[in-house]
C-alpha cells in the first residue's frame, strides 16, 4: 500500500462532568461522547525522502448553504480586540500540528525506511470543543499503522495516542462511549437514538486549557447525570438525552465568551428541543425535531451573524 485516505470525524459531548483536579493540572472528567458527521480528510503516502511533510488546506463551507466561510479566531486574551487573528496561524502545517507529532511518535519508535507525506483537509471548526485536532491524529496513528504494517492494536495505538492529546483514545475509537479518567478510560454505549443536530461556531476560537483555567471544579453546584443519559442511551431514549444534557464547562465558558449564552438562547428559541456548548466551546448543538426546521434554524443563526460554521447534521458511528 503506497497511498491511504482516511476521515476523521468530530464530536460532540452529550455530557460532561468535571469531578477534581489532579496534581497534574489534569481534570478528572465524566463525559458522554458522540462523533458527528463532520470530518476532516487526511491522504497518507509513501516517500522516497525520509521524514514527514505535511500540507493543509481549509475547507470551512457550511453544508446548508455551501457559501465558503472566512474564519478567524482569538488568541487566548479573551479580553483583547486586538487578539482577532487568522485561524490557519492556530492550526500551522508544521512540528506544532498534532498529525505531524502523531506521525514523529510513530516514526521515532519503528524507524520505517521510507518517509511520508500527509495532506490534511479541514472541515470540523478549529478551537471549537470539537476535538478536531484529537481526530486528526488519531486518524494519523491509524494510517501510519497501515501504511508503514506496523500491526498495532486499537488499545496499542490508545496508549500511544493519549500522550499527545486526552481525547485521542476516544477519537482512535468513535461513535458513542462513556468517557472517563482524563478521558482515555472508554466505556463502548450503543448508538445514540436518531436525531438531527444543528452543530454552529460562533466566529471565535477558544483553546482548552483556557476554559479549564477558568473552571472552579470544586465550586460547582450543579453536575450532570451522566450515568442517567449512559442509560437514556441504553434504552434508546431520546427525549432523556435530551433532558440529561449537561456540560459543566458552560460554567466557565458563558461568562468569559457570551456569544455562546447568546447562541445557545438564539437555537432554543429558533426550535431546539435541547442545547448545549460541545466540550469547552465554543461550539454549540442542539437537537432538532426534524430537518427542514433545523435548516431554517441554520439559515437564521448564519444570517444573524451569530455562527461562522454552520452545519445540519448528525451523530454517525464511523
Ligand atoms: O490533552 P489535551 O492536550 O487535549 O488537553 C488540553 C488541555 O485541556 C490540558 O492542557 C488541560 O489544561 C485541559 N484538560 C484538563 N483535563 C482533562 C483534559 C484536558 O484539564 N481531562
């Protein structure tokens, strides 16, 4: 096999629970997670010249109306105006990207003989709490693995995948799981039940480790029932998913980024049965009861200026 294409989907989290913080500055999490149909492409192939070179490009369109979208984002001074700049500076084609260090990872430990070359082409918002990054290099494990026949197992490419990102395990497997620890300890659920999601960016970037400063994880008074939506799951039971919707980064992100309180208000009042940032934002989903008013929702939420990327979609299991 000389050339390999392979998807990397994006998530969302149905719920996520913050429990404590950990010497490490990690946080112990409780998470539902569900992959979207949204995805980045990545083509894999093999080089005479040793090393890895990595190209991108962006493919931001939204699939309600095909328009491309120009992105921009901030730099973490959520205060600062000054700090609009251009998101393909966030997401660089170098040593910085996490497909570039996913594919060092593997190429350090097995020294293959030949090099390869990687183009990654970005759909899923970049900042957004969609673990966008995470799936673009579990996706980079994976295809490394095939292509150079290293043999490695979905638990061999997890244990090296958690070292570069906590939701890279869960990327590696995809669909709907229980996450919990970091992240990295999965619990495999059945598919969540059928529903049409109307996933939208507001047009900035918020990095992780920002929202996890912010958060007050022992000063929470509210926690999602997240073993109640593993068994809304279970029972194929969408109106308790959508009751059970919970993310304690909300508390963190809405005051700090109030285009989320704003997007979250403006899908609910535009017919979604449920809301929610996805991980720590500023993305936002919510539920739909079918897809000509999630359309019209979409439509709205571009036009009002109050989303950059827009998508009608759904949960998929790769
Ligand atoms: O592992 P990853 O690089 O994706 O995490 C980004 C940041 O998010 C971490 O540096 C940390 O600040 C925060 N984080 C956390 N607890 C987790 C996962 C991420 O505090 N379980």
């Amino acid at each position: 096999m000389n050339k390999l294409t392979l998807k990397a989907y994006g998530k969302i989290n149905l719920g996520l629970d913050a429990l404590s913080k950990r010497p490490d500055g990690y946080h112990e999490l409780s998470m539902i997670m569900q992959t979207v149909d949204i995805y980045d492409e990545l083509v894999f192939k093999l080089s005479d010249k040793p090393g890895i070179r990595l190209t991108e490009e962006f493919r931001f369109d939204t699939e309600i109306d095909g328009e491309e979208g120009r992105m921009v984002g901030t730099s973490d001074d959520p205060e600062s105006d000054e700090a609009q700049i251009d998101l393909s500076t966030i997401v660089r084609a170098d040593h910085t990207n996490l497909v570039w260090k996913a594919a060092n990872l593997l190429m350090e430990e097995f020294k293959p003989e030949k090099g390869v070359r990687i183009h990654l082409i970005k759909r899923i918002p970049v900042a957004a709490g969609m673990a966008g990054g995470s799936s673009d290099c579990a996706a980079t494990l994976k295809g490394l693995n095939q292509l150079f026949g290293l043999g490695l197992s979905l638990e061999e490419l997890q244990e090296r995948g958690v070292k570069l990102g906590a939701d890279v395990p869960y990327c590696l497997l995809g669909g709907t799981a229980l996450a919990e620890g970091i992240g990295e300890k999965l619990t495999v659920l059945p598919d969540m039940p059928e529903c049409v999601l109307v996933v939208a960016k507001p047009s900035i970037g918020i990095p992780t480790p920002l929202v996890f400063k912010y958060l007050k994880v022992y000063e929470l008074e509210e926690h999602p029932d997240i073993y109640g939506m593993k068994a809304a799951i279970e029972a194929g039971d969408l109106n308790g998913v959508i009751h059970r919707l919970g993310n304690v980064l909300e508390t963190a992100a809405i005051p700090n980024f109030p285009v989320v309180g704003e997007l979250k208000q403006a899908m609910r009042d535009l017919g979604a049965q449920g809301v929610l940032m996805s991980g720590s934002g500023p993305t936002v989903f919510g539920i739909f009861p079918d897809k000509s008013s999630a359309q019209a929702a979409a439509k709205e939420l571009k036009m009002r200026e109050l989303a950059a990327q827009v998508f009608v979609t759904g949960p998929c299991t790769p």
